[in-house]
C-alpha cells in the first residue's frame, strides 16, 4: 500500500509563498525526515501534511485517500495522522497512563496503554506523573501517546531538540527503534543533519519551498545534486577539477568518480577525505583547529596557485601541527561531481 503522497503542493504564509510546488513520497512503514535551514518551509509543510493549515494549490494523499487539493479537505481531526512536538506536551496533571490513553475508547484502553509503555521502554511507570520523570522518559510518553490510536502516518517536530547532546543521540536511536518495531510510517522535521542521517530511511532536503534532492541518507552524503545539498548534509570541501569518464584531476591527485563526467567542473571532498600526507601535492598552512574528542578539525589555507579554495577542512584522527605551519594534503576516496548550484567564488 502507498503511503504519503504530496503532489505540486503551494501554501503561504502572511502573504509569502513558503512552498512552491513541492513534491515528495514517502512509503509506506518507511522513517522519512525533512532537513533544511530556518524558513525554508519545512514546518508549513508539517503543518499542511497534520491538517493545521490549508495549502493554496496541490494534493496530499494518504494511502491513496486524498486529504487536501482543490476540491477536498480533511480536517485534522479525521486524518488519523498523529503528531508528537517539540515539547511533548503532556498533560501535567494526568498520570503517565492517562496521557497515553486520553482519548482512546474505554474498551481496551488499559491493554494498549501497557501495550505502549512496554514498546517505549517505560513498563510500571503508568502512575507516575509528567514531573516525576526525566526529559528523556517525558519525550517517551509523547511517542507513546502519539502512537496510541495506531495512526497511519507519524509526524514529528524537531522533538530532540530540547535535550542535551547524549540524551539526544540515545532517545533518537530508541525512537526510531520503537517506530520501526510497530512498523509506522513517520516524518520527522529537523534542520540537524546528524538527526537525519542517524534517524531516517530517506532524506528530503528542503530548499526555498521545493525539494532539492531526496534520497537514502548515503545517497545524499555521498552524491548529493549540488554544493548546497552536500553542505547541508555536513562540512565540503568542493574543488576544480577536470573529469574524464570514471576519473577526476584534482590539484590533490587523480581520484576515482562516483559518476562518470567530462571537462572542467566540480567534484565534492568530504573533511575525512583530506590527509595530511608529506608526501601531498598540496602545500596549505594550517589556520586553526579545534579538538572535538573523536578527532580534529582543523582549517586550512591552501597555496593560492593550486586553484583551490581558500579554505579548506580536514578531520585527523592525530593531533595537526599548529597553527601558523606549512603541511602538505593529499586526498582519498572517491569523489562525486557536482551539479547544479556550484560555488562560483571562493570558500572563505
């Protein structure tokens, strides 16, 4: 069966197109996010998809039942989309049990409640009360509760985002385990590229109302449409080069092609891709870099007659030398063409 289907979709907002004819599928029992920058539209479309807000022209369907175009709409209340925000929203005054089963039918409502506490990891915690428990449960009995009338398509919005880093990582992984074990459709919006990457099944990124690419989350780290894309889904390093079939020249060697290209273009180097090697062909002087326990970053100003940007990133595994010295790079790896929008100017 089909699951989420949004066909030519516009919608404003105070008198400003947000969405300009977007289109995007997500299939059924499928983990989708949608990843893009404050204003892009990521959250009007969450919005239009929920039943919150009316979208001027296109077609939102829902395993094949239509929800909004021109001639229909179904209110929110019967779209039998559930939907799990940022702050959980839970009901201060109610037990964790009647957060989850408020709403739900009296017949059966005390099997399915336990049914979901076990599911979120939270069993015996059904008397407790929203105060008594941590950020990470609190967000737990929001999924629950979510999930509780079996919807057909879950939605969240940007839920993790008020947790610290760890609990943040945890919870995700849990709640994608949790939605995949009872096999739901969900959507989840965030502008936090490691949330995505970590999360979902498919990525679509959004840009100025349309969806610039959507994709697997490899597809998109690794062969992204553009330079933007690339630099959405994590740092780039995107270098001149000439290509010639399977195979790139680069100023920091020949490398392979994750598409076959020819003449003068573009061709993208994630920072895990540059070494600093003495042997390089590259000279650069090392500008800064800062230790991030797993590894460093460290930026780089290459020599200006390499035709390179004028900065470029690089993470090592062992501690660079500092800065204000000269190392030589080389590059790894395949490397992926780019099109569409390409940097015309230098990266500084």
């Amino acid at each position: 069966m089909s699951g989420l289907t949004i066909t030519g979709l516009r919608a404003d907002h105070g008198g400003s197109q947000v969405l300009a004819g977007l289109d995007l599928t997500v299939a059924d029992g499928a983990l989708a996010c949608v990843l893009g920058p404050s204003g892009c539209g990521k959250s009007t479309l969450l919005r239009v998809i929920a039943g919150f807000h009316r979208p001027s022209t296109g077609r939102v369907a829902l395993r094949d039942r239509t929800l909004a175009d021109d001639r229909t709409w179904v209110p929110a209340e019967r779209r039998r989309i559930g939907y799990m925000p940022q702050d959980g929203a839970l009901f201060p005054h109610l037990s964790v049990a009647g957060n989850i089963g408020f709403g739900l039918p009296r017949a059966g409502r005390r099997e399915r409640v336990e049914e979901l506490l076990e599911l979120v990891g939270l069993p015996g915690l059904g008397k407790r009360h929203p105060h008594q428990l941590s950020g990470g449960q609190q967000q737990r009995v929001a999924l629950a509760r979510a999930l509780a009338p079996a919807p057909e398509l879950l939605l969240l919005d940007e839920p993790f985002a008020a947790l610290d880093a760890v609990l943040r990582a945890d919870l995700r992984a849990e709640v994608a385990a949790t939605l995949r074990a009872a096999g739901a459709t969900a959507i989840l919006v965030t502008h936090d590229q490691d949330e995505a990457l970590s999360f979902a099944d498919v990525i679509a990124v959004v840009r100025d109302g349309r969806i610039a690419q959507a994709g697997t989350p490899d597809e998109l780290y690794h062969r992204p449409a553009d330079a933007e894309v690339a630099r959405t889904l994590g740092e780039a390093n995107i270098v001149t080069a000439e290509l010639d079939g399977d195979s790139a020249a680069t100023a920091l060697g020949r490398l392979p092609l994750t598409a076959a290209g020819a003449g003068t273009g573009q061709v993208l180097l994630r920072p895990r891709q540059l070494c600093l090697d003495e042997q390089g062909s590259v000279r650069a002087r090392v500008l800064r870099s800062h230790f991030r326990g797993h590894d460093h970053r460290v930026e780089l100003a290459p020599d200006p007659d390499h035709g390179l940007p004028e900065r470029l990133i690089a993470y090592t595994d062992t501690a660079p030398p500092e800065a204000g010295s000269t190392v030589r790079l080389a590059a790894t790896g395949a490397t992926h063409p780019m099109g569409g929008v390409q940097d015309r100017v230098p990266v500084g």
